[in-house]
C-alpha cells in the first residue's frame, strides 16, 4: 500500500508498505526525515534550546544555521529495520526518488527482494491544499461542503487499483472528511475540536505527519477505514501537546505518552465521536 500526500503542489510526502515475509522482520514502520534542533527565541522571555523541530510554530520563514542531518538508506543496512513493512519519507520528490532507488536495490542486496506497490491507495492533502489544485483563488474561510465536491471529483477520475482508494482531507481542527467508492464521504471530528478542551493544544507543528503516520500503522494492520480514521486523529493529539517530541515513559510492556496509553486515548476519542 502506498500513502501520498501533498504539500504546495507537490507530493512531498509519501509512505510506501511493503508485503514483507522476511524472517528478521521486527519492526514495522520506518521514518526517514530531517533531524532539526530549533533554538527559539522570545521577546521578554527565556529562550528554548534544542526544540525538536519547534519553529514552524512561530516562523514561516527560516533558515538553517547547519545542514540539517538526513538519514539516508545506508544507516539502515545491519540493522532489522531495512526489512521494515512500512516507510516514511520527508522530502522532495526528486529527493524520495532517489532515496527510495536506493533503498530497495539494498533490500535486494539483503536478500529482500519485495517490491513498493506501485499504486497510491490514499491520498491526503489538507483542505488549503485540496483547493489550490482547484484554484488560485484561496479562501480563508472554511467551507467543508467544496472539500466534499474536490474529494467527490478525484474519487470520479479514480483513486487506488481499481478505483478503490481513498481520500483523507485534513482540516486541522475542522477534523477530517474521508471518502472512498465503497463507503462515500464521511466526517470526522479532531481529538482537539472547537467547543472542547483545548488548554493543552501548545504546538501544531508535526501534527499533519502524526496523522499519516497514524492511518499507515493501522492499515499495516488491515483496519477499516473508519478505524485508521480514528488512530489518525488521535496521534497528532500528542504532538500538538507541547513544543518538540511527546513525553515516552516506558514501564515494563506498558508504555504512556505525555502520561497517557495510546490505545486509552483512541477509546476516549471514540466515545467524543459517538456523543456529536
């Protein structure tokens, strides 16, 4: 399965799932991006030190003090996460071209001859997105009956092996609209709607990645689309929490992010689901 989504145009983001059999396979999902340390400074306040990634928050401009590290292919060869089920890739598309060549000549190498599939089975740009392949014209206003008439017309021309895919619109605290052939066009709400308790929404940045990683996890799993639905509305809930990564405590075989389990979080977001 093959997950893209786009970014100003382009398909800056794509995650592709392989159908591995491979008997050294313990991981399922592998993330290759920039590594950035972000120092942010304030007008009147202490300055934060190595944020992960925090300035998008602040900034729409900015520029790189050092080369941002970039984890290529390479860094993946003795290890069991070249034979991973799931890739993330954050990048330009001449860049994740080149970078998933690589990879799989050295899963060949390795003896894992799988192959990316070459469809895109979903497709997820956020609303502002959708409209831009539409129009020049950009609206600040958010209208969620033009994101079901722009999901309705890729749905039309096709999406995925046999017109099979899916479309996931995301728009931010609007929630999100997702549609396929099989199912039609359905919203959902943010873990963090208008209306709910927002005081611990601090940062945005990363959440868009949060929720496709999310959906890629759990239709490695072969959930439905309602269910990988709600595990990608429920991810970005934790990175929105603070600026830079979640809290991890790990306690024997129970681990909790920012002092929760993911898995109780999901069933909270189900039961807010059921109460709209």
């Amino acid at each position: 399965m093959s997950i893209a989504c786009s970014c100003q145009l382009l398909v800056s983001l794509e995650i592709h799932l392989y159908n591995c059999t491979h008997p050294t396979c313990a991981c399922e999902f592998v993330s290759f991006g920039k590594v950035v340390l972000d120092e942010l400074r304030f007008p009147g306040k202490a300055p934060l030190f190595d944020v992960m990634g925090g300035s998008g928050a602040y900034a729409k401009k900015f520029k790189y003090t050092t080369e941002p590290l970039r984890p290529p292919p390479n860094d993946l060869v003795a290890s069991n996460l070249l034979a991973a089920r799931c890739y993330h890739f954050l990048s330009k598309p001449v860049e994740i071209s080149c970078q998933l060549t690589h990879l799989v000549e050295l899963r060949r190498l390795h003896g894992i001859n799988s192959r990316p599939w070459i469809f895109v089975d979903m497709f997820s740009p956020n609303h502002l997105e959708m409209m831009k392949l539409f129009t020049d014209e950009i609206t600040g206003d958010f209208r969620p009956e033009l994101s079901e008439i722009q999901a309705q017309k890729f749905l039309d021309h096709s999406v995925g092996p046999d017109g099979q895919g899916y479309i996931v619109i995301r728009a931010a605290e609007h929630g999100c609209l997702s549609a396929s052939r099989a199912s039609g066009l359905c919203w959902s709400p943010a873990f963090y709607a208008p209306g709910s308790d927002v005081s611990r929404v601090v940062d945005p940045t990363g959440a868009g990645n949060a929720f496709i990683e999310g959906f890629a996890m759990a239709m490695v799993q072969d959930l439905a689309l309602d269910e990988a639905v709600a595990y990608s509305n429920v991810a970005p809930s934790f990175a929105l929490e603070q600026i830079g990564a979640p809290i991890l405590k790990i306690n024997g075989l129970s681990e909790t992010w920012n002092g929760e389990k993911v898995m109780d979080r999901l069933e909270q977001y189900k039961r807010q689901s059921r109460e709209e």
